[in-house]
C-alpha cells in the first residue's frame, strides 16, 4: 500500500520503520527534516510537507504531538487535506482532544476521506517490536481496509466506537497508567528505605496480583533511579489534561489522575520533561530520603 506517514517522534521512527520493512511504499514528512535521512535509507521516500506526503497515497499516518499539530498538519495551508483523494483513509494515531478528532473527520469527511482516530499504548517498546495495544474509533469498512497495515504496528487492534471514541479510550489508558506508576513509585522507594533485598522484592511482586507492564518494564529503572526515555512526562502531563476535561464534561470524579497532573506539572517545571514518564518515581524517591536528585537528562523533542 502507498502510505504517507507524519511524524517521526520516539513513537513514530519505529513505526514508520516497520511498515517499510514490511514492504510498504512508505513517504515520509517530519518538522525537523533530518529525522527521515534514516528511515530515507532504508527506503523511504521524503516529503517537504504533509501534503507532499499525502499525494498519491491510499493511507496517511500521523503521529505528533498534540491536538494543534494535527490540526496543522491535517488541515493546514501545507496539510495532507489538500493532497488526499476521495476514497483515501487518514489514520491519526497521535494522542488528542476527542472533540478535535471529531472535528477533523467532519471536514476530512466532506473531502471524501475517512479518518480513524487510532492512539495507542506500548511505549517506544511497543513501537520497534510491532507490539502496540491500538485503540481506534470510526468506520469499521475503513478500519478492514487498513487493518492489514495497523497489525504490523500492533499486536492488538480494538475498536471501540466511533470516530473520537479511540482518543476516549486512550483518555481512560493514561488514568490507569498514572495510578499504576504512582503506586509503583511508592511501594518501591518503601523497598528502598527499608533495607531488603530490592532485586528480590521486585521480582517477588512481579509475580502475584502487583504484576503489571509498568512494573515489569519500568520497576527496574525506578529501583536504580534512572528515566530512559519511553513516553515523555511532558506528553503524559498533555494526556491526563485531556482525560481529565472529558472527565469534567461527564461529570465523573478523577481525584488520582489529577493530583499526580499536579505532580507532573511540578516535573515538568523542574526540567524533567523529557524523562520518560516513570520518573514519578523521583518523588516518592525523594520524599523518602532514598535519592538526591540529579539534574534533567537532557532530550530532544518528541516530534521534531
């Protein structure tokens, strides 16, 4: 299939990658230019713009930041909007605003185009191994059309309603991720200051009803105080703002999500931004007198 793909990010170069290596005819667009040199010698073709990448191509994937830049890159005066013919599927598989998601299929709609909205969970693990949890909402026709190609991305692919009904579900992924990584947070640095054996505790509770992805994945790294990068505290913050004002307009309490939103915030303010976003971890760390607490690794920018 010809696919453009928007936004080459910790997330996106991954999977960019693995839909070339699966034999797509793959163009790519990303803000900051030289992230596609790569995935351009593994064959990939590049695009001045989104709509460059849009033309011709029976599917377009973006994958950036937040709700303005896929609004930008969607709809703007460079946008695949312009380039996309009647009949094509835009999947934006980026974390926003449902109503955003909405409002973009509804103009992307009177062009002809379908659009899946298609967040996803698994980390930049995830994404190199092709094993994504993918959370999409629109028209099941459309989603058959392109399912061949979001399998190479994820191991599981779920729709769970209409269009803007995937951003909603990722809403309620990033609550449990917050309550998963606070709690982990904290049982881990009672490990700490108490003595035992840290290794050993870890593994113990990995193995009973605490186990978990995060735990598995990311309990080592807050056991050694250390943030390599798999999803951003800064984007994280972005998404439980996001959870939290669908939350607000169904009147539903998110009392948990919204104290570790103010956690991260004060994260973020001190420059860890960029860490991957288990660096809640230093908090708790913190508190409990296990850690000093070094500088901010210094990082890119997620999307280019």
């Amino acid at each position: 299939m010809k696919i453009g793909f928007v936004g080459l990010g910790t997330m996106g170069a991954p999977m960019a990658r693995r839909l070339i290596e699966a034999g797509h005819e793959l163009t790519v667009h990303n803000r900051t230019r030289e992230r596609e040199e790569s995935l351009a010698e593994a064959g990939a073709a590049r695009a001045a713009t989104p709509r460059e990448a849009a033309s011709g191509a029976e599917l377009v994937v973006t994958m950036v930041s937040d709700s303005s830049d896929v609004r930008e890159v969607v709809l703007g005066d460079d946008g695949a909007i312009h380039a996309l013919g009647e009949g094509a599927v835009l999947v934006d598989m980026s974390t926003i605003s449902p109503s955003v998601t909405r409002e973009i299929a509804a103009t992307l709609a009177a062009r002809g185009v379908t659009m899946l909205d298609a967040p996803c969970s698994g980390g930049s693990e995830g994404a190199e191994r092709g094993s994504l949890s993918i959370m999409i909402g629109g028209d099941p026709d459309a989603l058959q059309r392109v399912r061949s190609v979001l399998s190479v991305l994820g191991s599981t692919l779920t729709r769970v309603g209409d269009v803007g009904a995937g951003q909603l579900c990722k809403a309620v992924n990033q609550v449990v991720i917050a309550g998963t990584y606070a709690a982990i947070a904290e049982g881990l640095a009672l490990t700490l200051a108490s003595g035992i054996d840290p290794e050993a505790t870890l593994q113990a509770i990995s193995g009973g009803a605490a186990g978990s992805w995060g735990l598995t994945n990311r309990g080592p790294n807050m056991l050694r105080g250390r943030y390599p990068l798999g999803f951003r505290t800064r984007l994280h913050r972005k998404d439980l703002g996001i959870a939290l004002d669908a939350a607000r307009e169904h009147g539903v309490p998110l009392p948990l999500a919204a104290w570790i939103e103010q956690l991260e915030t004060g994260l973020i303010r001190r420059g860890f931004g960029d860490e991957d976003v288990s660096n809640i971890a230093r908090i708790a760390r913190e508190a409990a007198g296990v850690d000093p607490l070094p500088g901010p690794a210094q990082a890119g920018d997620d999307e280019g």
